[in-house]
C-alpha cells in the first residue's frame, strides 16, 4: 500500500484557505483518492478542546509562550492518532493549516525565537512534513476587506487571534513569504486574490507536479 500525500494550505485572514481546501478534496475524490480533511488546531477530541481553550474570549488569555505550546499539543495528537494512521493506510491528507502556521503566527507574528519553534514543531510531529504546502497569499486590504465580509455574513465578530492588528498581519504574510522563499520545491505561493474559481485554477495548476 503506497503511503498517502499530505497537503497543507497556510495563510493569512481571509485568505480563502477553507473554500480550496474543500475543493482540493472534492477534485481528488473525482479521480479516486481517498481523502481526509483535517484543520488545526483540531480534528481529535482533544484538539478541538485546545481549538476552544485557544479561541476563548475569557478573561485570561493564554500568554504568548503557552499559546505556543497550545497550539503544539494540538498537533501532537493530531499527527499520532490521526494524520499519521491516515497516512499509512493510503489515505491523502488536507490540512487547513499546519506547522507553518506556528512558525508565522507565533514565530514571525508574536516574536518568539524562530529556532526553538522549528525544534519544538518538529519535536510535535515527530518529524511529520507536508509533501506540498499551498500558501495563498492576499493583500492586507483584501484580507481585511473578506474578513469583514465575512463578520456581516456570519453575524460574528473577530477572534483575539484575527484582532491582533496590521503590524501583526504584515509580519505575517512577510514570515509566510520568507519560508516560501526557503523552501521552494515545498511551499508554493499562490496568488489568492480574485474570485474562488480563479483562485482555484491557480491551486490546482500549482498541485500537477504531485498529482
Ligand atoms: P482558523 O482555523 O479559523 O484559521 O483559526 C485558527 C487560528 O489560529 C488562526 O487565527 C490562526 C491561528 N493559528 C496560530 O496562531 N498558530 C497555529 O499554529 C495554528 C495552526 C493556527
């Protein structure tokens, strides 16, 4: 039984990784994969209490080093119970999000040390890495403009992580774009601008080489 490909879709806000990722899955069941979707932090019992502990609005935020390991609890279960088996059994896996994002948002975002992030995500997925990693990038206006959006047409409001601010957001998409830089036969950039469809053709056009 040939091991299954792990995808990964990273971003910013309103980058529109959802809707691709749903696509991705239903494009490659079209041509007989088997596919699990799984989003981070997430996808056990477990992970999806860390998920609620992480988005709590309480009045006691995690500090930036317990987020950090927050988020890498998640993963750790993820990976051993189920991206993992998954794996091996032939299945492909999507993620919306993975490590990358921890080393953007934590690392690049919140100013923790890069290094140890890199030791202590690899140390969470017991060496697990994406086969291919799509990032759609977005401007900041877009992203604002489509998480707005998307506050009126849920009747929700952003969460403590979406509010951190521009200066977080752009140390963001620079972060995402310097690992792109220096990981190139993994991460793609793809432009995530325009209309779903558009956006799609992009993602799809960027995945040939694996498929
Ligand atoms: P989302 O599933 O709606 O994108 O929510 C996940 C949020 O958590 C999003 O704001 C990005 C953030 N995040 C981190 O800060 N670090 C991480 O390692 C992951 C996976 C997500």
């Amino acid at each position: 039984m040939a091991r299954g490909k792990f995808i990964t879709f990273e971003g910013g806000e309103g980058c529109g990784k959802s809707t691709q990722v749903r696509r991705l899955k239903a494009a490659l069941e079209q041509r007989g994969v088997t596919v699990l979707l799984t989003r981070e932090p997430g996808g056990t019992r477990l992970a999806e209490q860390v998920r609620s502990l992480l988005k709590d609005e309480a009045d006691d935020p995690p500090c930036d080093r317990a987020e950090l390991l927050l988020f890498l609890a998640a993963r750790a279960q993820l990976v051993r119970k189920v991206i993992r088996p998954a794996l091996e059994s032939g299945t492909w896996v999507v993620s919306d999000r993975f490590s990358d994002s921890t080393l953007a948002y934590q690392g690049y975002g919140r100013g923790l040390p890069l290094d140890i992030i890199r030791e202590a995500n690899d140390f969470a997925c017991e060496g697990l890495k994406p086969d291919k990693t799509i990032l759609l990038d977005v401007d900041p206006e877009t992203s604002r403009a489509r998480m707005r959006g998307r506050e009126a047409s849920t009747n929700t409001t952003a969460d403590r992580i979406e509010r951190a601010g521009d200066d977080f957001h752009s140390r963001l998409r620079k972060g995402f774009l310097e690992m792109a830089a220096a990981e190139p036969s993994r991460i793609v950039t793809v432009d995530a601008s325009g209309d779903e469809d558009e956006v799609w053709e992009r993602v799809w056009k960027s995945l040939t080489p694996i498929l």
